[in-house]
C-alpha cells in the first residue's frame, strides 16, 4: 500500500457564529506519520472530517495526490477512517465487521478472504475472527477497527482519537502496535489526539493546532526543545516548561520576585520578556543559583516532581536522586543559558538566539 500527499488550503469552517478553522494551510507528505495536537475545540477532528469528506468545507480545497478532492463523496477519496467509538457492527463476527466494506465494494469472496486473513495476521487477530464485538476487551475491539480500515487498503488512514477509550496499559501497547502498523504498510496516516504523549510517541511530524490555527509544525524534537510559542512551550512535555516572567536588559534576564540570568539575548533597554525552561534542565543544589522555596514533592518512583516558588511564580524541577527533601527549605536553582528559551512578552513568540541572528 502506497501512501497520497494531501493539501489543504485557505481552509475555513464554520458552525453558526463560530468559527473554528480560519484560512487554514497543512501540508501532509506522502507516507508519513502525523499527529494532529490540540485541545478540545480546537479544530483537529473537524479537520479530519473535512479530509475524509464527512463534513463539507465552507472555504477551501483539500486535495489528494495532487486530485482535488474538495467536492469528491467519502467513498472516492481514499481514506479509512478509525473512529473514537470503534463504531463495530454487534451482530456480525470479527470477520464480517473486517470484510463488511469489502463486501460492498464488489470483491469476490477469494480476495475479501486473503485481505481480512492479512489484516487479522498483522493485528494479531487470527483467533478472534469468529467471535463477537461483545466477547472482546476494548483493545481488540480497537484492532476490529484499525483491521476494517487497513483491509481497504487505501491510500490514507484517518484515525480520531482512537486510544481515548482505552486504559493507560492498553494505550501504551495500541502505540507501540500502530507505529509497527504504519512502518509495514506505508500509507499516509493523519491521526488526531488531545494527548501529548501520543503525539511524542507516535509522530514523524506533530501539527499543534490552536483555536483552528497552525501553532506549530515539526518533528515531536522540534517542538519539545524549540517551541515557537508559550503556547507550544506548556502544552507539550509532562510536566510541562516552565515560562516565568522577567525584566530583559543587556544580556541578562531578572526573574520577576527572583534573580538574574546570563542569556543568549541582548536588549539595549529594560524590557519584558518570559523565560522558559524545562523542568529536566534544572539543577537544584546549583552555586550561585536562584534562590527558590521547596513547596510540595510528588515521588514517581523513576524520579521526583519538586515543586518550588521563585516569589510569587511556581517553577517545577525533576530530580532523579534521592537525598531528602523538606517542604519549607530553600534551594539554589541552576538554569543553564542552552536550556533557556526566550519569548516576547507581547506576542508569546520565542525570541531568536544571538548566535542565531550571527549565523
């Protein structure tokens, strides 16, 4: 199975009074991987809908290997869609729910077989093809779904929010099965989440969306280590950077209610800004550091999340050691200036590097 690039242009969508994507522009490569990301509301799945053709665009074009397929039904556009809700059929077995869509596009019953027998074989179906939805767990419910869909064998897969309905346990090895899924038959797969874990985990690429807005685009890499935004910057990592205020002048930062940090910035007037740190980047017992008060530890047993105040703003540090802590006491923070990001106070936007601007 080959996959189709998709691309999706000026697209606008409207309900009512409100609307929820705006001129919208994304590029999907042919073959690869992305995450769609976001919080509720924010346009993903009704993104999805639009390319899969169940909802009908008020502005814009969407097309598919290079076919404009803005007015195309559903059924001619090339895609299968998983969705949330495994949407199976209780009376038919395992292996008329896989074979249902084949059996309406007219395949002889030889081909509907060898196609549901090598879905159920990479899916680890096989034993199951006679039984009900009623008789399995959630998790081989969801692989009925994702085996009806790769049956098809079409260019795209569509999923939407798949994993929502399934424990963490069965989450984590549905992930692990759809990325070794996509490596095997190559199509071009768009696969929305809430879920920032998801989006790391699974993605070649990651496309946040904000208010039906394009974020931020790149690797899972990208956007954990150079996020665009402080929008970007809390929404993904768990626990999340760290963006703190503080006063820029010269080549150093004053934390607000803090102390003052070397930057890779210049200012020649006082000026504000935020700085943003992951949690990981920080050292707690730092000489010369910024003096912070522990308020709260959450022990995760592979690590600490210490919770601290710098004045009035709340900072989080991981810790992987295991000296004691006490709530109340006064630790020295280290910020290292190549793990520091800075953002325009006005525009939430990160500021480039000096050695960035240099180069």
């Amino acid at each position: 199975m080959s996959g189709a690039a998709i691309q999706v242009r000026g697209l606008s969508k409207r309900y009512g009074e409100r609307t929820v994507m705006e001129q919208l522009d994304i590029d999907f490569a042919t073959g690869q991987f992305t995450v769609v990301l976001g919080p509720s509301g924010c346009g993903k799945s009704t993104l999805l809908r639009v390319i899969a053709g169940l909802e009908e665009a008020d502005q814009g074009t969407v097309s598919i290997g290079d076919v404009d397929m803005t007015r195309t039904p559903p059924q001619s556009r090339g895609c299968a869609m998983v969705f949330q809700n495994y949407a199976l059929y209780p009376h038919m077995s395992v292996r008329d729910n896989i074979g249902y869509a084949l059996k309406l596009a007219g395949l002889d019953r030889v081909e509907r077989e060898r196609r549901i027998g090598e879905a159920a074989e990479l899916l680890g179906l096989r034993d199951l093809l006679d039984r009900k939805p009623t008789q399995l767990s959630g998790g081989q419910r969801q692989r009925v779904a994702i085996g009806r869909a790769i049956a098809r064998r079409q260019r795209v897969l569509l999923f939407d929010e798949p994993l929502s309905n399934l424990d963490a346990k069965l989450r984590h090895d549905m992930r692990m099965e759809l990325r070794r899924l996509h490596n095997e038959i190559g199509a071009t797969t768009i696969f929305v989440t809430h879920d920032q874990m998801e989006a790391m985990t699974l993605a070649d690429r990651v496309v946040l969306l904000n208010k039906g807005q394009v974020e931020q685009a790149g690797t899972p890499m990208a956007l954990y280590h150079q996020p665009r935004t402080t929008f970007v910057a809390g929404f993904i990592g768990t626990p999340p950077m760290n963006v703190l205020t503080a006063h820029h002048e010269g080549d150093y930062a004053t934390i607000e209610d803090g102390g003052r940090l070397h930057v890779d910035q210049r200012a020649s007037q006082r000026t504000s800004m935020m700085i943003g740190i992951r949690p990981e980047a920080i050292a707690l017992d730092a000489p010369n550091g910024i003096i912070a008060t522990l308020d709260a530890i959450e022990d995760l047993g592979s690590h600490r999340v210490i919770y601290v105040r710098i004045g009035r703003q709340r900072v989080l540090a991981i810790d992987h050691g295991r000296r004691p802590f006490q709530p109340g006491e006064t630790l020295s923070l280290g910020f290292p200036p190549d793990a520091i990001c800075c953002f325009d106070a006005a525009t939430g936007e990160r500021m480039a590097r000096v050695a960035e601007v240099q180069a």
